[in-house]
C-alpha cells in the first residue's frame, strides 16, 4: 500500500474542490444577504390594462377584404 503522504496530488485535487465549494457557499450567502438589505422597489407604477379582443369568422365580410 501506498502512503496516502506521498499522494500530494490527491490532496491537491481535495484542496481545490473544498474551495471552489467555500467559494459558492460565499458567494451565496453573499447574494442572499445583499438581496434581503435592498427593498424592492418598482421603477413605475403598474396601471391595469384593458384588453380587447375581436374574433372574425372566416364567413365574416371583414376577413375577406382583409385578405
């Protein structure tokens, strides 16, 4: 057997996937807490629209000259 001492380059690949992993959680909680200080606020208000709509059947003398 091997003595896992002399394996440097497992150690090296467990070292930098521990800190690509403390890096994301960081990064996330970072995200998370800058998200939770800033209040959301809307730009512009939002007015309701009114929405129209016009079904024209294919006997209707409207579609024909449209077409």
């Amino acid at each position: 057997m091997s003595n896992w001492t002399s394996l440097w380059y497992v150690w090296l690949i467990l070292l930098t996937v521990f800190l690509l992993l403390l890096c994301g959680i960081t990064a996330s909680c970072i995200k998370f807490c800058c998200r939770k200080k800033r209040p959301s606020v809307e730009t512009f208000p939002r007015h309701p629209y009114d929405l129209t709509a016009i079904a024209i059947d294919s006997d209707s003398t409207a579609h024909s000259t449209v077409t």
